[in-house]
C-alpha cells in the first residue's frame, strides 16, 4: 500500500441530484467521475475562490483523510465501511444553508440534529482502527499551535481535531476569503444554491487520493444495501 495514498469516509451526494449540481458545478470537479464540469450558472467565476474544496471534491468529512496502518489494505476499509452502512437508518439532515465557517464558506444545517452527531461519531470509531498514525508532517499541517487543549487532544487520539464534540457538518464551497469578501460570496451563493431540499444521509462514500491528485470516489456505499 502506497504511502502516498488516502481515505476518506464522507456524505457525497447522490449522483445526478440537484445538490450534486450545485457542488459539482461551483467547484468545476466531479469526484465520482473525476472530470471537470461546467462552471455553475450565475457563478462562473467561482473557480478563483475554489482551489482548495476542489481537490476534495464536494462532500461533508465523517472520517477524515488518512493513510492505512500497516497490514491494512483496500479491502479491508471497504468491508469495515460497508459494514458500517449495511443496517444503518436514514439519517435526518433537515435544510441546509449558505454560512461562512471561520474564512470559508460552507453549506450547513440550519437546525442541529442530534442523530447527525451521533452518526458521525459512529463513522470516526468503526474506520479508525485501519488509520496509520499521524506522521510529524501530517501532525504539523493540522497546526496544533491554533487548536484548544481539547482539540489537541482528539487530534493525538483520533488523527483529527473536529471530531465527537468538535464536530460540524458542513459542505465546503470556497477557500478562505478575506474578510471583505465574504459577506458578498455567502449572499452569492445562497442565492445560486437557493431553497433546497430537506437533507437525509443514505448513504457514505469512500474516496481515494493518490499522491497530491484531487480525491476520486472508491464506492459509494447505501445505507440497507446488502454487502
């Protein structure tokens, strides 16, 4: 297994839905094809303000890109998830929202959802036994010095800080903006993403990153699905 490559566990879309539309197409990137795609409607010049999201593809993080300790390989990730989905329930999202997280844009819940948390704990536990331990350079990146003592914490357990407590759903939809520049881009995309439908998780997917190239889809796994 290549040290270069990563995992992760997130909620992407289905694809053909209008909220894989909207990710896609403001982001210019499909992860489950990994093609380009059109710029969105309204939007087109998204593509300055989206590098970074873009090579994640657009997606909600339930378990966080990692490396497979040794002895672990594909197979082994790919049953440990399904077994995670395969009598799952439906998890309830409710709407989401345009919001700025910090410097970023995001779309994220309106309402808080109790079981949403929940879930997302489950997904950290059941795939963190494959996780590889955090090397000083991957430690370093996730800038320790900026993190509360809590958070330093979860980041030495669990290989990532926003988990359990920490834990946020949301979609990245930009890079972190300058000041001046969020308020437009949130009022932007709001308008572009609009109303939306209610949001229900049926499903997890896992995607794959090799070297430093965008992340690719490995299986999208439904909730109930026979394994």
């Amino acid at each position: 297994m290549s040290d270069r490559r990563r995992y992760a566990l997130y909620y992407t879309p289905a694809p053909g839905t209008p909220l894989a539309h909207f990710g896609n197409g403001l982001l210019g990137y499909d992860s489950a094809t990994g093609a380009a795609v059109a710029p969105l409607p309204g939007v087109p010049e998204a593509g300055a303000v989206t590098a970074s999201p873009r090579r994640y593809g657009f997606h909600a993080t339930l378990k966080a890109p990692m490396r497979l300790r040794e002895g672990v390989g594909e197979d082994d990730l790919i049953a440990a998830a399904a077994a995670l989905s395969a009598d799952h329930p439906p998890v309830a999202v409710g709407r989401l929202a345009v919001a700025t997280l910090g410097g970023f844009t995001a779309l994220v819940p309106v309402e808080a959802s109790p079981d949403l948390g929940l879930f997302a704990a489950e997904c950290v536990a059941a795939l963190d036994p494959l996780r590889a331990p955090l090397t000083a350079p991957e430690l370093a990146r996730r800038n320790p010095e900026r993190l509360s003592p809590r958070q330093r914490a979860l980041l030495a357990r669990w290989g990532y800080p926003h988990v359990f407590e920490e834990f946020r759903f949301h979609m990245t939809l930009t890079d972190a903006l300058p000041e001046a520049e969020r308020e437009p881009w949130r009022a932007r995309l709001q308008a572009a993403y609009g109303a939306g439908e209610p949001l229900v998780i049926d499903a997890v997917t896992l995607l794959c990153q090799e070297g430093d190239a965008p992340f690719r889809v490995l299986r999208r796994l439904p909730f109930g699905a026979t394994r």
